[in-house]
C-alpha cells in the first residue's frame, strides 16, 4: 500500500531585488544578527553558545553562512567525526564561501541562496513559495508580522510547520464547541511556540533592522505580535497514515542530512523507494479506535459511529460512558519490541477531521507532544530500583500520607492509607506514596538518569524532582511505548524504526547496509525486567487484580497473558495506558506492546474520567484486535532468577508471628536473610486482652502484634508520619484524621481484601490489666452455691 509520495514540492526563486527588506531584516534578526559584517562566523555567538552548553542550556551558534554551507555545500564526508571537527570544517567553508562572495554584493548573493533554498515546512522551498503556500499571497504583499514568522521557521522547519501548528476555527459561533463545523478558518494558536518565535523576530527587529531601519515604529512592532495567524484553506493531504509518514520524513533526513534533518532536499528529490515498517492492518485498527474513543463520543450520530465501524457491543458501554466528559483527542502506537518497528502510529483521533481548541488533529500527540505519563512511569522507576538491588519486590513501603517537604503530601486517589504493602501489590494497584518513596531510595538524580536509558526524552528544563516517581515530568508518549518494550524484551532497548528498507531510483538496496545491522542495548538485567513483567501481568488477571484485569486480553475464551499499567495526572489532564503480551515462539512473528494517550490538545482537563474507564478498555481494545488469532504464549521467568517465601506484609523471612506467605522473585543475592521486625511479641493477660503485668489474672501468653518503631527508621518524616498512622490504625480500618483527609484501610479496600482484613496482626493494647485480687469469703455460708448438677440425657 502506497502511504505517500514525498517529492510533491512547491519551490520558486526570486531574486534579491524581489524580497522584500522586512523579510531579510526578519531572518538576519532572529538569526544572525551581525550576518552583513561578519567573516562568515560569529566568534563570540560561539564562546556564547559554548559556554552556555556546558552550563546545561545548549544551543546552536550557526550563522546564515554556515547553515547555507551545510545545508548545500559540504560533502557527505565532511559530517565524519566529532560534532567540535564538523563545525570547524563548516567554519572553514564559511569562510571561503565569504571570500569568494566578497563585500554587500556577495552577501546578498549568499543570503538570496539561503531564502530560496531554505525548507518552510508544507512541502514549501524557498520563502516565495512559503508566502504563497501558507497565505495565499505574492512574497512582496506579507504583513511584517509575516515576514517574522516566516523568518522564525528554517529553525526547525517540521515543528513550526504552520499547517501543523494550526487549528480550525469555527466561523459560526452557534455551533457549541466540539461539534463539526462546515465554515472555518485556518489558525495558529497564540500560545504554540513558533508564534512566540515570530514575536522574539518582532522583538529583535526593533533594533536589528539594518535595510528598513526606522520604517517601522515600535507600536507597529507591537501591534504586530498581536496579529493573529491565519493561513488560505489547505487541499487535504492524500497520504495514508500521515502522522506515521512524517516520522518517515523525519527519520530520512535524519539518515542523510544528519546536521539538517528538517531541511533535506535529498528526501524529496532522489527518487528513492522507502519500505516502512508498517502493518497497515494493524495501522486501521489504531485509527479506527483513537477516533471510536475520542471523536464519536462527541457527535451527535455515535450511535451510528460505532455502528459503521462494527465496534462490538460489548466496548460500546465505555465509549458512550465519554459522552460529554470533555475527552476530544487520543493517540496509539504500536511497536515489535523485538525489532523496534513501528507497526502502527496514530498520533491524533483523526489527521483528516475538522479541528478545534481541543482538538488539533495535525499535531502528532504521540511523537510530539510532551504529556505528564502519571502512574504509567512507576514500573520503569520500580525496576531501576529492583536492578539496583535497592529494593525487591518484596520490600515493604508504608503506603502513608506522608508531607515530604515543601507542602507535598501526595495520595492516592482514594485517599485510603493501606499501611505495610509489598512492592508487588503497590505496582500492581498503583499506589502513590511507596512510588514515590521507592524513587528516594533509589536517588532522584539516579532514576532520572536511568530513565533515559529506557529511551525517554524530557524537556531541556526538566530537573530531578519528588513527584516525578508519580509521573509529572513530561516526556512523549511514543518514548513511553518504547521503554515499555524495553521491559518486555528483557531490558534491551531497541532503537525505534519506521523504515525497512530504501530503494534507490533503479532498485538497489540503498538501506540498510551489511554495515547498517540494528542492536539493541542493554538497559536493565533480565532478571529485573522479568520480575516487573510477571507484577504487572497481575493487571490482568481478574484473580489478582479484579479492578485492571477486566481489561484482559481474550482471543475468544481464552485468556491472553498480558502486562499493562495505566496512568493518570492529578489533574485528569492526561490518561495513558501501556503494555505488552509475551513475545510469539516464532521469532518471526511480532511481539506487541501497545500504547494509548487521551486528552485535549489545549491541556485543560477531562471531566472526571481516570484511566482505567479510558486508556485501559482503549488498550484493550487495540491490543485484542492487533493480536486476534495469533498463538497464545506464556511470560516465561529467566534462568538465574531465585524463588522464597516472604512474609505476605512485610516482605521479609517468615517469623514466629507470621500469619501469612507468598512467594516471590528475586535476584541473586536479595532473598532478605532478617526475619520479619514489624511485628514483635507482647505479653498479654489472656483473661483481659490487656498487657501483662506481674497480679493479672492470667494466664500469661505471648501474641504477635504490628511495630512500626524500626519501619523506615532512616527517613525520620516517614517514621513520623508511620507512628502517627499506626496510632489511628490501632482503632481499625476507615479511622479518618490522616494528611488530606485521609482515611486507614485494609489492603486493598473494603471491597477487596486478598490478604485478609488485617495489617498482618492487631495493635498491641497500650493499657495493662489491673492487678488481679481472689474474693476473699470469711463466713461459709458465704461461700457459692455450686450450680446443680444435670442428669445425662436419655436415649432419643
């Protein structure tokens, strides 16, 4: 199946007598603002960015020169070598490149080159045709806010595309918001960034403007950054796929413009050939349930939405569930975590469809967008901690509202306190405070780092901080899906692919080369990934886990094993879920691991939806249908792996007040050798149930009861918060009074209780039994009267 033919440019040349001074002002301002007097680099914008790079902010300190000269005039060899030996060849031909194009006239020569040279992004070369491809208008006719935003794109030419950053407004203000709309406008939104670029160009243009000086007045600036952005209707795209063929595009350039891979005239122009990675039958089937989940529910026909698309009744109740729940966009990816071939990519609810606020359908959320993954995070921070030997799955965590510092006391969303929890079971029922807990111990800075091993991308801002163990930090949701597949494929992370093979013009294999073999890279020991598997294959076993297992995976009747995790931000902003099933025997055969994001495209929050009414039946239905009749295998433990038995609460060898095991997964070395401590034996009085004094009446027994006095000695805020529980938990499960109003509960709830309605054994009384003193009788008379004696019964 053909996705899209990439060489349909628009590209015109104009002369420099032909652009008009505002646009060359616009581009020297926001790019190179010594461009006229320059030797062809900027020796001190390269000190800058130098030392700007190693304070942790990096960035680019090219001239128009040498990005013209990279862009068009160094030979493939010259990119060979280090990134400091690359631009010192880049210098150099800047350089000559300036001599031999000497004075003004040679720098309108080498500026006019770079305006029509230049990739505008939709298919535009040149400034010409950009100007006419985004507003319909001769270059000569642009508004000076134009020129700027014009000039704001070479930068990075396939995220600032205008028609990807746009939305369509509706020009008919009766028609409520989210519902289609016949009569619309093309615009960028204020607040995307390459309209905050366009004003930086405006903002710089005030005193960098060396052709048209002083025709412009500083009002005229800032009226300027006031106008809106609004582009001429767009023939709508032929492509198939087209979120999926722009990865393809961007991977291209990657691959032969390494230094501009945005701006690659080799993409379009060499004729080539490229296979993708595709499942087109799988791709249908992501397409046809991102738009089931997020659009249908929001039109007045999706009745027959669904019925059109044949979604089996049995998900219809879901779906209807987000009518009028402000949930207007989704996203999925599916990936062969064995190979790291994209399989299917929808990165919006449908690219085709008419847009709003909410809705952008040509931004690609999934590879894009920088979306808060929530809980969805905790299996990849649980595992570095596991792999670490830090912690095990069994490890006990104080599930406690607990104020960490600086006002952060989070809880989970029941605001139920579940005290002494495994490893295993905070995973599995996501629960907040022992995530966040497990990624102090293990070290924020660490985690952080490690994450990125697993392939996540984070803004250039983001920093180590508490709440990321619960999945504030943004990073894309394609990243998500392939560090997901990172744990299934035993912690080898394979770099993502959307290209099979290039062809060139004749049929010869241009890609991949004897030279070009994908390996993968070792992130996390077998072991560790396995144990998080088998935890989060929990999810869907109704037996485990009766709230995330409903969303099992079936073929027919029988049960697909499978691990997933859902996530969810505070705010309900995003709602994601990830998984995989076990890899086929067939090595052939593709190993999937799904993921699925739903939200608004302008961040504000659904109505009160959390993930598991979402993302997880959206995962399920996606994962059902891209693995329909293919053989059913099992998650299989590696060799090397240990197996004990715990204490089902603490975690630790079974002790003499045990009341309670199960078996768990360790690595070498970690089976915890120290009996269980968080339950000692108290002397009680058996008569009163009091503690035992010297007097009582008796008899005298030892029983077992929960002390935290030694639980999380080494964070003191912890054991305070602990103590403070403990106290409340002395008087049963549902005792408010908590941080945030939270309340003590049995593991898991009232409803679901699998290890008993019990923190493992009882609080120990803290009153003593009173001394016990005989009734004295000094008159026999005194004495009791012995009860009658009974006769034995008769035969009946």
């Amino acid at each position: 199946i053909e996705l899209a033919k990439l060489g349909d440019l628009k590209r015109e040349v104009v002369t420099f007598e032909q652009i008009p001074g505002e646009m060359l002002d616009a581009t020297t301002a926001i790019e190179d603002k010594d461009f006229w007097s320059n030797p062809g680099f900027d020796p001190v914008g390269i000190v800058s960015a130098g030392l700007d790079t190693i304070g942790g902010q990096p960035r680019g300190a090219s001239t128009i020169t040498q990005q013209l000269v990279r862009a068009r005039l160094l030979p493939p060899e010259a990119f060979e070598g280090s990134t400091y030996e690359r631009k010192a060849r880049e210098i150099i031909q800047s350089i000559r490149l300036t001599q031999a194009f000497p004075g003004e006239e040679g720098k309108k020569q080498i500026i006019t080159a770079y305006l029509n040279q230049n990739f505008y992004g939709n298919q535009s070369y040149g400034v010409k045709a950009a100007a006419k491809g985004y507003f319909g208008k001769p270059l000569a006719d642009l508004s000076l806010a134009q020129y700027a935003i014009l000039a704001a794109i070479p930068q990075s030419p396939t995220k600032f595309d205008l028609i990807r950053n746009s939305v369509e407004q509706c020009l008919d203000a009766s028609v409520p918001e989210g519902e289609e709309c016949a009569d619309f406008k093309l615009v960028v939104p204020p607040d995307t960034e390459i309209v905050q670029r366009r004003n930086k160009a405006l903002e710089q243009m005030e005193t960098r403007s060396t052709l048209t000086g002083k025709q412009h007045s500083i009002a005229e600036y800032e009226a300027a950054k006031l106008e809106p952005v609004e582009l001429v209707p767009q023939v709508s795209t032929a492509w198939r796929a087209p979120h999926f063929v722009w990865q393809v595009r961007r991977s291209l350039g990657a691959m032969y413009c390494p230094e501009t891979p945005n701006d690659c005239p080799e993409v379009d122009v060499a004729g080539y050939k490229v296979i993708t990675t595709l499942d087109w039958s799988m791709q249908t089937s992501a397409e046809k349930w991102v738009y089931v989940a997020a659009r249908a529910p929001n039109s007045k026909k999706v009745s027959a939405i669904l019925s059109s698309r044949k979604i089996p009744r049995a998900d219809r109740t879901w779906i209807l569930g987000l009518r009028g729940r402000n949930v207007n966009n989704a996203a999925a990816g599916v990936m062969d975590y064995r190979t790291g071939e994209v399989l299917a990519y929808a990165g919006s609810a449908s690219y085709t469809s008419k847009g709003n606020k909410k809705f952008q359908p040509k931004f690609d959320v999934l590879g894009d967008g920088w979306r808060q993954p929530g809980s969805a995070i905790k299996p990849i921070d649980y595992l570095v901690g596991i792999d670490d030997k830090t912690i095990t799955a069994a490890t006990m965590i104080m599930d406690v509202a607990t104020n960490f510092g600086g006002g952060f006391v989070p809880t989970s969303a029941d605001k139920l306190e579940r005290g002494p929890v495994r490893v295993r079971s905070a995973i599995q029922f996501s629960l907040n405070v022992p995530a966040i807990k497990a990624t102090i111990m293990s070290g924020l800075d660490h985690v952080f780092e490690r994450t990125k091993e697993f392939g996540l991308r984070y803004p250039s801002t983001a920093l180590p901080v508490l709440s990321m163990g619960i999945g504030t930090l943004e990073t894309h949701p394609i990243d998500m899906v392939g560090a997901y597949g990172t744990i299934a494929n035993g912690g080898v992370r394979m770099p993502r692919r959307v290209i099979g093979t290039i062809l060139d013009s004749d049929g010869n294999v241009k890609w991949p080369t004897p030279q070009d073999q994908v390996e993968g890279t070792r992130v996390a020991s077998v072991g560790a990934a396995y144990i998080v598997t088998d935890i989060m294959a929990g999810n869907t076993d109704t037996k485990i886990n009766p709230y995330w297992g409903k969303w099992a995976i079936y073929d027919g009747n029988t049960r697909r094993p499978a691990a997933y995790k859902t996530g969810t931000t505070s705010d309900n902003k995003d709602v994601a879920a990830y998984g995989y099933v076990a890899a086929p025997s067939n090595k052939t055969a593709p190993a999937i691991v799904v993921g699925v994001w739903l939200g608004n495209s302008d961040g504000s929050p659904n109505d009160g939806k959390l993930s598991l009414d979402t993302a997880a039946p959206l995962w399920s239905a996606i994962m059902t249908e891209v693995t329909k009749g293919e053989p059913i295998a099992k998650f299989k433990a590696p060799n090397g792996l240990d197996v004990a038995t715990v204490d089902a609460f603490t975690g630790l060898r079974p002790g003499p007040y045990t009341t309670k095991t199960v078996e768990e997964y360790f690595l070498p070395g970690t089976i915890p050798k120290q009996k269980q401590t968080a339950r000692i034996g108290v002397a009680i009085d058996d008569a009163t149930g009091l503690r035992w004094q010297n007097g009582c009446q008796g008899p005298k027994v030892t029983r077992g009861f929960v002390d935290l006095s030694e639980v999380e000695s080494n964070f003191p805020a912890w054991q305070k918060a602990n103590v403070a529980w403990g106290a409340r938990a002395a008087r049963g499960s549902g005792v408010g009074g908590g941080l945030k109003g939270t309340r003590t509960s049995y593991f898991y709830n009232g409803s679901f209780a699998p290890f008993g309605r019990s923190w493992g054994a009882p609080f120990a009384p803290t009153k003593v039994c009173p001394k016990y003193t005989p009734p004295v009788y000094c008159d026999p008379n005194e004495l009791p009267t012995p009860e009658p004696s009974l006769p034995a019964p008769g035969p009946t």
